[in-house]
C-alpha cells in the first residue's frame, strides 16, 4: 500500500521543480506533454480504427464474392436435387460414357459395391475437372476419396496433368 505522505511529497517536489521552471521551459515541458498524449492517442485509438476501416472494403468483397459462391453452389445442389433419382446400372453407364469421352485411355474404370474407382494416367487437369462434373450432373456420384499425384515430365509454365485413383459412390438403389 502507498504511504499518503510520500504521494503527497512526491506531488509536493514536481510542484516545485515546475515553480522553479521559466515560462519558456514550461511551455516546452507542456509542449512535450502534449506530443506524448497525441502520439498515445494515436497508437491506441486512431491508428487501429483506420486500419480496420481500410481492410473493411477488402473484407466486404471477399465476403460478397463467398456469398456469390454459396448461391452458386446451392443454386447447383436445387438444380441436382430437381433431377430424376437414377439407378445404379444408368449411373454405372453415365459414368462409363464420361470415362470414355473426357478421360480417353487416362481413365479405367472399376467397379466394387456401390463405389466406383477410376484409376488415372498422365491425365490432363482440364479432363479431370470435365469429368468430375459430368460424373457429379450425369451419374449422380459424388466424389470420397482422391490420390493424385501430379505427373512426372511435365514442362514448366505447362497444364497439369495427373495420376492416381479417384473414388466416386454411386448413387443408392
């Protein structure tokens, strides 16, 4: 606990040091003052709410754009959950046909239960996503799991191209 006698020395000697100072000395010391209380001011309040109001307008655009993005996609999900169900055997030859058409001699296609498992050889990126997508809006199957490793001997500054397995299920019966 502070000794009331030693604050009100304290008090008592800055009183005197100040009396004893010249009316210059003294504006200096307050103009020292002021600078310290503007420069606190500064760092603690004023720097850090200009700061949030210049990255709030970057914020705002990321976040309508993710926004964008959500409506997308669930205008997606409305689009494929308006769709007719599909069997196995229709998803098995939806799936086929897009191995066929999008993954060329890259894609092989093996079948186990309700999982389909596509085995990928130096395939290009752009092939895989049009197959995904036709996989996803023809046959109704939806990606589990996914190795790709990227495919050895590509040039720089050139498209991707990958291998590995890819498994889809299948829609239930």
């Amino acid at each position: 606990m502070k000794n009331p006698t030693n604050s009100s020395a304290s008090s008592s000697r800055v009183t005197a040091a100040w009396a004893a100072l010249d009316a210059r000395e003294k504006r200096l010391v307050s103009g020292a003052g002021v600078v310290v209380v503007l420069a606190l001011l500064w760092w603690l309040a004023l720097a850090p709410a200009l700061s949030t109001l210049r990255a709030a307008g970057l914020q705002r655009q990321a976040l309508e754009m993710q926004a964008q993005q959500m409506q997308r996609l669930q205008a997606e999900a409305e689009t494929l959950k308006a769709l007719p169900k599909l069997g196995q055997s229709d998803a098995l030859r939806a799936l086929e046909t897009a191995v066929r058409q999008r993954l060329g001699n890259g894609g092989q296609l093996n079948v186990v239960g309700d999982r389909a498992n596509i085995t990928l050889k130096d395939v290009p990126a752009a092939a895989l996503a049009e197959y995904l997508a036709d996989a996803r809006a023809n046959a109704r199957a939806a990606p589990v799991e996914a190795r790709l490793s990227r495919a050895p001997g590509a040039a720089p500054g050139t498209p991707a191209r990958w291998n590995g397995t890819l498994s889809l299920s299948l829609p239930q019966p």
